[in-house]
C-alpha cells in the first residue's frame, strides 16, 4: 500500500535535523590543511595522468612497429 504523502514530511524533516546534528559533531581540518592537501593531489594525478599517457604512447609504438614487422 502506498505511503500517504502526510507520513512521509516528519521522516524527511527528522532526517534532515538528524543530518543537521551530525554535521555539528564533524572535526573539520582547518582550510590551509585541506588547501594543501589539495594541492597535493592534483599534482599527484598530474604526475600519473603523464605517465600514463607516456606508456600508452610507447605502447602504441611498440604495437605498430611489432605488426609493421610481421607485413
């Protein structure tokens, strides 16, 4: 049987205190740490994203110098 849409705005509105609460209890890292942190893993996935593009390229070299053998 389906929910009555009456029911349903208490579960909401409790639900979104409760996140409310939840939310106060939360350590936040202070900005420059999480600024930082940032950072970091941008130059992180920099640092992969080239390696990765170097090896695919190599890769591909290496696959069409291989089948150019083969002809």
């Amino acid at each position: 049987m389906a929910k009555d849409k009456n029911t349903q705005k208490p579960e909401k509105v409790g639900f979104l205190k409760s996140v409310k609460t939840e939310s106060k209890r939360v350590t936040w890292y202070p900005r420059s740490a999480t600024a930082k942190n940032t950072l970091w893993l941008i130059a992180i996935l920099v640092v992969l994203g080239a390696v990765v593009s170097l090896v695919d390229v190599g890769l591909a070299k290496l696959i069409t110098a291989l089948v150019s053998l083969g002809n």
